[in-house]
C-alpha cells in the first residue's frame, strides 16, 4: 500500500516578464538613431531569406502606382546593406531603372532579432481587416473625382464593385421607361452628354448609323473600348407579328434573306471592331435562327468565341411550335482570351455561369407595358449591368452601336462604367436620351448647341412652325 505523501505540493512558477527598467536591452546603451541614407540601388544585398513571395501581378502594380505618384517609403537595411524589409519595392523601382534609393540603416540588431523583426513587419499587417464602410464612403468619393484612381488602390476590382454597389436602391435601376414619343424633334446627327460631369461618368449618346465608322469614331471620342455590348436586330427574324405584335421592323437588320443577314452582321460590327481593347469583350445578344450568320461574322471580324451564355426570361414569349422563352449570347475575345476576370469563381461574391436568369418583358410587371411600349427587344437592366461587371473595370468605356431604348448605357452607369451608345432610329434615341437623364438626375446636353434636350426640341419645334 502506497505511503501517503505528506510532503507540501510543489508549485510551478513562470519568471516575471522583464520591465523595461530590467529588459536586457534597457540595461545596455540606448538604442542608437536609425540612418538615412540615399544609396546606390546595386549597393543593396537581397535577405538571406525571404518570408513572402510576391507575384508579378503584385510587381506590376507597384510598378504603376510609383510611376503615378513617386515613391513615398524607404528600404529597411541592416547594417550590412542588407535588405530587412522592402524588397518589392527594391524589385520595382529597379525596374523603373532608378539608379539610387532611400534608406534606413538599422545596425543595433542581431541576426535572430533581425529574421523576427521581418517577419513581424509582415505578420502585423496580416492582423488588420477592411473597415468596409470607410472604404466605401472612400471609394466613392475617389470615384467623384477621378475613376481612374480607383484602380491605383491595388484593390480587386470585383471587390470594388461590391462595395461601391452594396445598397444600391432597387427602384433607381433604371427599369422603367418612359413612353415613346409618336413623333420626335431629333435627327441623324444629335449627340448628347450628362451636363454633370463632374459626378456622372462621361456617357456619349449619338444618333447616327452604327455601320458608318465615322459615327463610332465621333461617338467615342478617341477613348478605347473594353466591352461591346450589344442586342443587335436579329437578321433573318422580322419584328412585326414575330417579335412584337406592336412594332413595326426595324429601320435596318431585320426580316433579312440568310445571305444578307451575314452581311449586316459585318457591316455593324467593322466599324467598332478596331475600337476594342487587345483583351476586350463582346458580349452580343441573338436568337437561334441568327445563330449562324452571327458567328461567322464575329469570325470574319477576327474576334475569338469564349463561349455561349443563355438569357432565361422565365415565361415563354412569342413562338410557333413552342415559345421562345431564352436568347443566347455570344461571349468573344479580342485575341486569345477575355484580360479582365471579375468573377474568378464566385472569389468575392459573384458566382456566375453560362445561365443568366431573370424576368424577361414577357412577365407581367408594373413596367412591362410601357417597356415594350419604347422597344420591342428591350433587356432587364439587371442582367446587362451584371455581364458589364463580369469582364470590365471602373472608368472602362462599354459601347453599344445599337443600343435601342439605352439599356446599355444605364446599366453601365449604374456600375460606375462609361456608356457609349449609337442609335439610327430618332424615336428610339429619344427614349434612349431621356431614359439616362432619368437614371443620372442630370439634363441631357445637346452638344452642338449646349441647349438641353427638352430646350432643342421647343427650339427646334418653333423653328418648324414657322417655316410650315
């Protein structure tokens, strides 16, 4: 039988932490000032080993950000010119062919506190969280000021777009439209801007014909394009009694023979075609019977298929043996592949596939009647501003040659993008022009005159009644 342990029990006990009136540091000299040199940049030796790795894309990004704005931080050096802390920024700035760099020597430290400091420098900064709501209220005001800033924030993009869109106002999305005018003051040749530039993206509207490239060129005003987005008439499909039971055809593109809707194809897309980015997008709506004609313009155009999406209107709309209830649009590269990926797999938020699902003008809605009433094609804002985000970046330039009753242009206005759109038909661009002065809160200024869209058409009806 074991004796019993009388014997007091022993405790464990942990060293005081040092003070800093006892910390073996404190007790020898004080820590000497740090050194600021500016020091020949093949003068500075790499670590001898590296806790973070850096990708090219990071590299590039540094590399634009120092070309826009200098560089504001110094190298952190040991006493043996050796690289503590700063090495991308050394890697860019070589890169940039700086010959000489800024900075601070620190020689007060042994090899192991030196490896701790290094990681620490990291470790820290990994510790730190977004505060989503400052960096939204941020963004938004970079934005007001200059677009472009946005993308020197070294921010994802898509994580940029879900910040400045979280909350947005549903009934603001541009849905509705206005009646159609029977009869409009504007002709071949108007083109309109947001008279607020200042707090609107540069939006161009002109009415003219999207095959001649002058009316492109002019529509865009020297800028390149990022996306082509576009509902084109559908060649071979007639409007009236196929399409709509309201509208007559199209004034081009529509009821064609299969020859001739190949050549329309063509003829629309030559002149915008040469605009769009090396890595840009098409994105162009089309049914089945167009099918064909389509893809072997885009093909004769140079741009390369990515794949087919599929718009699911949810209720079938006019049709023969069944009724059509989804349109198809083809997603083209400029070159080999689409550059800009803002879905990355649902990363951020958006997972998004080959299916766009949403309530088509073939449901009934409080403004279904008065859509259809301004177009016979016209597309939910919704999924038009959601493709526009899948591929391009704030401040890109998004062009619609055919842009109709302006879907387009506002969807890309409501995702901080630039809207470029073309128009043959007055009526059409009217209701175009009106629609984006609605969604902006701007008038709409004619460019030739100065004059706003309401003032042109007062003008320009007085001037009728007096030469009548």
């Amino acid at each position: 039988m074991p004796l019993a342990n009388n014997a007091p029990p022993r405790v464990r006990t942990r060293p005081a932490a040092p003070t800093p009136a006892t910390s073996p540091r404190a007790e020898t000299a004080a820590v000497p000032p740090p050194k600021y040199l500016r020091l020949p940049i093949d003068s500075i030796k790499p670590a001898e080993r590296t806790v973070r790795k850096h990708p090219k894309a990071q590299l590039a990004k540094l590399v634009a950000n120092i070309t826009r704005f200098q560089y504001v931080a110094d190298l952190l050096l040991d006493g043996q010119h050796r690289l503590i802390d700063g090495h991308l920024l050394w890697e860019a700035l070589k890169e940039l062919g700086h010959t000489t760099v800024r900075c601070r020597v620190i020689d007060h430290l042994s090899a192991a506190e030196i490896d701790t400091l290094r990681i620490a420098q990291h470790a820290l900064m990994e510790m730190s969280e977004w505060d989503d709501e400052g960096l939204k209220v941020a963004l938004d005001g970079l934005f007001r000021i200059d677009p472009l800033l946005i993308e020197f924030t070294s921010l994802p993009m898509a994580k940029v777009d879900v910040l400045m869109l979280s909350g947005f106002k549903t009934e603001l999305d541009g849905e509705a439209i206005g009646l159609p005018p029977k009869s409009t003051q504007l002709r071949l040749g108007d083109s309109f801007v947001p008279s607020d530039q200042e707090r609107t993206p540069v939006h161009r509207l002109v009415c003219g014909n999207a095959k001649d490239p002058a009316v492109i060129a002019r529509a865009l005003g020297g800028q390149a394009v990022r996306m082509l987005f576009a509902d084109f008439p559908y060649g071979l499909v007639p409007i009236k009694g196929v399409v709509s039971s309201r509208h007559e055809n199209f004034a081009d593109g529509a009821g064609l023979s299969d020859d001739a809707s190949l050549d329309f194809f063509n003829d629309v897309l030559a002149p915008s075609v040469p605009h769009i980015v090396s890595g840009g997008s098409s994105f162009l709506f089309i049914d089945h019977r167009g099918m064909f004609a389509l893809t072997q313009a885009t093909r004769d155009q140079g741009l390369t298929h990515v794949c087919t999406a599929v718009f699911d209107k949810q209720a079938g709309g006019m049709g023969g043996l069944y009724r059509h209830q989804v349109e198809f649009v083809l997603v083209l590269a400029k070159g080999d592949r689409i550059a800009v990926n803002n879905v990355k797999l649902g990363k951020y938020g958006r997972n998004r596939t080959t299916l766009w699902s949403s309530p088509g003008m073939a449901q009934f809605g409080p403004d279904r009647d008065a859509a259809l009433e301004a177009h016979p094609t016209v597309k939910p804002v919704q999924v038009c501003a959601e493709a526009i985000l899948d591929v391009t970046n704030i401040g890109d330039v998004v062009l619609d040659p055919c842009m109709g009753s302006g879907t387009t242009i506002v969807a890309a206005n409501r995702v901080n993008r630039i809207g470029v759109g073309v128009e043959i038909d007055p009526i059409f661009f009217e209701v175009a022009v009106r629609r984006l002065q609605a969604v902006t809160g701007a008038p709409m200024i004619h460019e030739e005159t100065g004059l706003t869209l309401d003032a042109l058409i007062a003008q320009r009806a007085a001037q009728a009644v007096l030469q009548a």
